[in-house]
C-alpha cells in the first residue's frame, strides 16, 4: 500500500508550505567520507549514485516559509536517499534548522521517514541523535513548538531521539513507527506481537502518539495546532528609568566547546 502513496520530500514541501514562500537552508553542506567504509561499493560511490538519482545533497531538506500564512522552521526527510538515513549532513542540518527556529522564535516542524543512523558513517551517525536532541532543548527551554511528524517508515536512531521529543507528537495512518525491527523484537521477547505492533494506530493506542492525522488534512491540523501555540513574547526586564521596559534578547550558547 505505502509504496504506492509514498511522496518524497518535494512532494511534502509543496503540500505544506504555502506557494513562493520556501526558502532552503543549507544547501551549500555536502556528505563526506572520513572513515572511506566499503562494503559491497564504497560509501563515497553509493554517496554519487543517490545524489544523481534523487538531485539531493543527502536525505533531508530544510528552510522555512509559512503555512497558512504562519511562519515556520520546516525539515523533509526523503526515503529515497539511502532509505533516509542519518549521517553527519541530516545531523547538522536538522540542528541548524532548529537552531534558526530559536533564534526567530518560529515553530519547527520536521517530517521523518528513515531507517535510521547510517551504518556508513558509524560512530559520527550516532552522535546526531544527540547534537539534534540538544537543540530541540534550547528550542525547548525558549518555550517554542516542535511536532515532528511521523511518516512510513520512521525507525532506528531517528525514532530513538527527534521523532519522539515533540510537543505534539503527529503520525500518519498506517505509518510503521518503531526503533528494532519486529523479527527483532519477537526474537527477543520470544512470544508474538500484536498484528497491529508497530503501527501508527498501535501507538496512539498506548500514548506514544499524539495524534494520527491523513495527509490531505496535514497542513490544515499544523497550522491550526501553531496558532493555538502561538509563543508568548520574552519576559521584559525592566530598568531603573521609569517607564523604561526592555525585552531580553534570545540566544543560542553552544552547549560543546572543542578546544
């Protein structure tokens, strides 16, 4: 069934974002490749290969523009790229995307559909989980949204770190959602799973999910869910002159220093 519905990240920029108002972030970041991993073909060649066939630097657009006339901070994982898997590239730009929302004050919306971490990239895959997940605490912190919403499939490290930190949680119908596969999980629990397991529905059932939404109703359920979640504006601080308020400015410190 998914195979035949499934939009990639184009697609999904144009059904949320309203026209001629998309603005790309980062495009200039290109995927590298430090530790040279072969396995049946080199990562640098697979690397080639996708960006010939999908025209994307690596598996996530970001950028911002308005929904509904709102303005919003908007990331777009695509499948296609090596079943959208995270390395360095969609770490990085997820976390600038993020960090350009706190800075602007603006909702972040971000829309998963991955395998999770990339083998490829090992231990620097990892580490996006946390460097994302750092982000989305200071975006936190300034008391700003974040929904991430949950596309099929959406598995491994990204499920494991941004997919669940949302405010509101958003999952399409159907979705398979889940971090170790269901073989996996069978294996280890020995006794077998519900039908269902896995599922957006099966989720929602048991509160990891806020909401599941159809994808025609998705733009029209985000920008109502922004306005309901408008951000009250920064606490002023006032001065010694009567009279005199000044409102404290936001700002991102780096919460990792490299000597």
């Amino acid at each position: 069934m998914w195979s035949s519905y499934r939009i990639f990240s184009d697609e999904r920029i144009q059904q949320l974002a309203d026209s001629h108002t998309w603005q790309s972030l980062d495009t200039h970041i290109w995927p590298q490749d430090p530790l040279k991993f072969r396995d049946r073909k080199a990562y640098r060649d697979r690397l080639r290969d996708m960006q010939s066939k999908t025209g994307l630097n690596d598996a996530v657009q970001t950028g911002f523009g308005e929904i509904e006339g709102l303005p919003f901070c908007l990331g777009v994982m695509d499948f296609r790229f090596m079943g959208g898997s995270m390395g360095s590239v969609v770490g990085e730009k997820l976390t600038r995307l993020i960090e350009r929302g706190t800075c602007d004050r603006l909702p972040v919306v971000i829309v998963c559909a991955s395998g999770g971490a990339r083998m490829q990239e090992g231990m620097l895959s990892l580490m996006q989980m946390a460097k994302i997940s750092a982000a989305l605490e200071r975006h936190r912190t300034h008391h700003l949204l974040y929904m991430p919403v949950l596309s099929h499939p959406t598995t491994g490290g990204v499920t494991a770190s941004f997919a669940m930190l949302g405010d509101i949680i958003i999952a399409e119908p159907q979705a398979t959602i889940g971090f170790a596969g269901r073989r996996v999980v069978e294996q280890t629990l020995r006794e077998k799973l519900p039908d269902d397991f896995q599922t957006a529905e099966y989720l929602l059932k048991h509160g990891f999910v806020d909401i599941i939404v159809p994808r025609t109703q998705l733009k029209q359920t985000i920008a109502q869910l922004i306005r309901l979640h408008q951000p009250f504006a920064p606490p002023p601080e006032v001065s010694l002159i009567k009279d005199e308020v000044h409102f404290a400015p936001v700002s991102i410190q780096p919460s990792i220093h490299f000597g």
